[in-house]
C-alpha cells in the first residue's frame, strides 16, 4: 500500500484558505444581523423588550451557525446538497448568510446549469419564507406588506443570486482557461521532448549510416588485401610492395572519408572547411570500380539506354546517392561472394527516374574466411534510398542470383534561356 503524503506547504495554504474565507463569511453574517437587528428595532420599538422575540432570534442564529459551518467545510464531497442545505439554514438566519453567498460561488464555478437553477430557486423561496417567519415571530411589521412591498423583497434575494452565480461560473471559467493553458504547455513539453527523441534518433540512424557507407567499403578491401598477405605466403617482393601499397591507400582513404563525415556531422568546427571534401558522386564510380577489379571481384558496368555523360551531370543528391548505391552493393557481393562476377546496370530518363540493377551470383559454399559483416549494409541502404522518395529491393533468384533492385528519382535538367 502506498501513502501519498501531501506537502505542508500545501495543508498550510489549504488552511489559510478555509481560515480567511469563514473569516469573511463571519464578518459578513454579523453584518447581516446588526442591520438585521437594527431594522427590526427601528420598526419595532418594544422589539429589545420582547423576551420571547430576543430567545428565538439568538437561538436561531446560533443553532444555523452550527449547523452552516461544518457542512461548508465539507462542501466539497458533496457540493449540491452542502450548498442547498446551507442556503436553506440561511433562510432562517442572518449569521450564516456570508457562509451561504461563498457555497454558492463555490458551487457556480462548476459551471453547472443543472445545480445553478435549482439552488436558486432555494435561495429566493427560502428566502421569502424566513422573511415571513421573521416577521410573524420575531418584528411584525408595522403596516401590511403590498404587492410591491412582495416584489421588492424577491427582486433583493434573485439580484444578489445572480451576481454570486456569475462571480462562480467567471472563477470557473478562470480556473477552466489556466488549467487548458498548462495542460497545453505540458503536452507542448511532451511533444518538443519527442520531437528531440526522434531528432536525436534520426541522427543517430544518419551518423551510423555515413559511417557505415564510408568505412565498409575500404575497411573491406583493406582486410581483403592483408589477408592474402597473411596466407599467400609465395609471393614475390614486388607482390607484397603492391598489396601493401593497396592497404595503405585504402586505409589512408577511409581516415580521409572518416573525417569528411565527421566534418559535414559537426554543426560548426573551426576550421572545418580546411579539413572537409567534397563527397564522392557517380563521377568517381570508375576509380570504384577499379579498386573492386583490383581487389579480385571482376565488374562490369552496363548502361542501358542511358549515356554516361547524362550519369555524370546528375543532380548532386542524385550522384551522391547512386555511388553509395554501386558502393555499398559491391561491398557486399565481396564480403559475400568474394571473386564472383558482379554485373551493375543502369538506365533511365531524365525527369523520371533511375534504375540500377546489381547482380551477382552466390556461391554454394559459404568463404572460408568470410570478411567481418554488420548485417546493417542493405538495410541502410535501402533507409537511404526510402529518404529519396526511390525504393530498393534485395533478394535471390531461383537460379543462386543474388539481385538488388533500387530506383531513385530524377529530377530532369533546368533549361537553359536562349
């Protein structure tokens, strides 16, 4: 079981609040009763004479007072019943008017049609009634009362009515609008905080996706390289300079691409622009395709009604994406099917869209040393390809084919004024 302690800070406002409220409740029914009392006395002059008069209009008073009291400190387990009862005691005592007026505005900032109207009518018809029994028992009036005299003791009661149930409902309304204003600025919070979690999620789905595009071509051929120097143990000096030369080479590029993405991944670096450059496009796919033919996998690139000048003035975003496409595809035939033939075919038109077709066949038997896989390559692919409005599909054909399909839009050419 669990007990929720409430905070003394708040028992403390909680009791100055109930304090000063009796405190006005209080000052307002004495009020009520001098003004009471003295219009009794000016009506009557033998009204301080009269024992029997003085005995019911105290005992009536004190008894309401306790009576009034405890159901308004309690009002709030049951608001319409408390209040109507407290207007109803109200109606035979002047003490407990102020007690009466703050349950009703209390009750009104409910904003509730349905209890308003029916404790109205308790306030007006208790109200002429106490009047009636105050002056039968206790000041009788000196001349009978007219029709006039009726309408001007109802009109008294449903005016002050009305402005403590406007006061209520404009406290409610008030109370309504600051509790609308926060919940909004909360779910305003919750929204900015998962707006961030997305963000940062996203970013870190990016950072991982450079990296992996960047890293796992040349960290690949690298262990492709200093592998066959681990196991081809005949080779001649000029073999092992040239592997060599291969292994320093990539991986002098992969630190350069490494720090190009963590450049363009910074927001602001001091002298980044020294540091950072251009990233690869289709331009660069031949020295691509070289390194993967020197690295023992045999490509051939096909352009099917497309011409290599179009692939080479495509929109930046576009080339960008279509060598990482051709990349990432022949990192993974090698790690996969390492010395297979790999065939990559474009086309496509301009202001439509463009195809690539990579394809490559597996082989029966897994490599015996089968380079290190993140098993994340074709999946970010195919995330980098979704973010291009293109899509790609990867899978193997009944024949042992493996083929990635991917298309990207693109985008035709400005025209140029004559």
């Amino acid at each position: 079981m669990t007990t929720t302690l409430v905070p003394e800070r708040s028992r403390g406002r909680r009791a100055w609040d109930l304090t000063w409220r009796l405190l006005v409740a209080g000052l307002v029914g004495l009020g009520a009763v001098v003004a009471v009392w003295g219009t009794a006395a000016e009506a009557d002059p033998q009204f301080e004479a009269r024992t029997s008069a003085m005995v019911w209009f105290f005992t009536v008073e004190v008894l309401s007072l306790f009576v009034a009291t405890p159901l308004y400190v309690l009002r709030g387990r049951a608001p319409l019943l408390m209040t109507g009862v407290i207007v109803v005691v109200s109606s035979f005592s002047q003490v407990t008017l102020g007690l009466a007026m703050l349950a009703v505005v209390s009750m009104a900032t409910r904003r509730r049609w349905v209890e308003i109207l029916p404790v109205g009518l308790l306030w007006v018809g208790g109200g002429l009634i106490g009047d009636r029994l105050f002056d039968r028992y206790v000041a009788p009036p000196p001349e009978v009362s007219t029709t006039t005299d009726l309408v001007a003791t109802m009109l008294g009661p449903v005016v002050l009515y009305a402005l403590l149930a406007v006061t209520g409902m404009f406290i409610g309304g008030r109370r309504a609008l600051i509790a609308s204003l926060r919940e909004q600025a909360a779910t305003a919070r919750r929204e900015a905080d998962a707006r961030g979690q997305t963000a940062r999620a996203a970013e870190r789905n990016r950072i991982a996706r450079e990296m992996h595009d960047v890293l796992a071509h040349r960290l690949s051929l690298v262990a492709l390289h200093s592998g066959a120097l681990e196991y081809r143990a005949g080779l001649d000096p000029d073999q092992v300079r040239e592997t060599a030369a291969v292994v320093r080479a990539n991986a002098h590029d992969a630190l350069g691409e490494l720090r190009e993405v963590l450049g363009l991944l910074r927001e602001s670096t001091p002298g980044g622009e020294e540091h950072s450059r251009p990233q690869p496009t289709f331009a660069q796919v031949d020295d691509l395709l070289e390194g993967t033919r020197a690295a023992g996998t045999p490509v051939t690139l096909v352009l099917d009604h497309v011409e290599h000048d179009d692939l080479t003035h495509l929109p930046v975003t576009t080339s960008r994406h279509l060598y990482r496409l051709v990349q990432e595809t022949l990192t993974n035939a090698r790690k996969h099917a390492p010395g297979q033939p790999v065939t990559v075919r474009l086309h496509g038109t301009p202001g439509e869209r463009l195809t690539l077709t990579v394809t490559n066949p597996v082989p029966a038997t897994a490599p015996t040393t089968p380079l290190p896989s993140s098993g994340w390559g074709l999946t970010g692919l195919a995330e980098r390809v979704r973010l291009t409005g293109g899509h790609l599909d990867a899978h193997l054909t009944p024949d042992g084919t493996f083929t990635v399909d991917a298309w990207l839009p693109w985008a035709a050419a400005p025209e140029t004024p004559a």
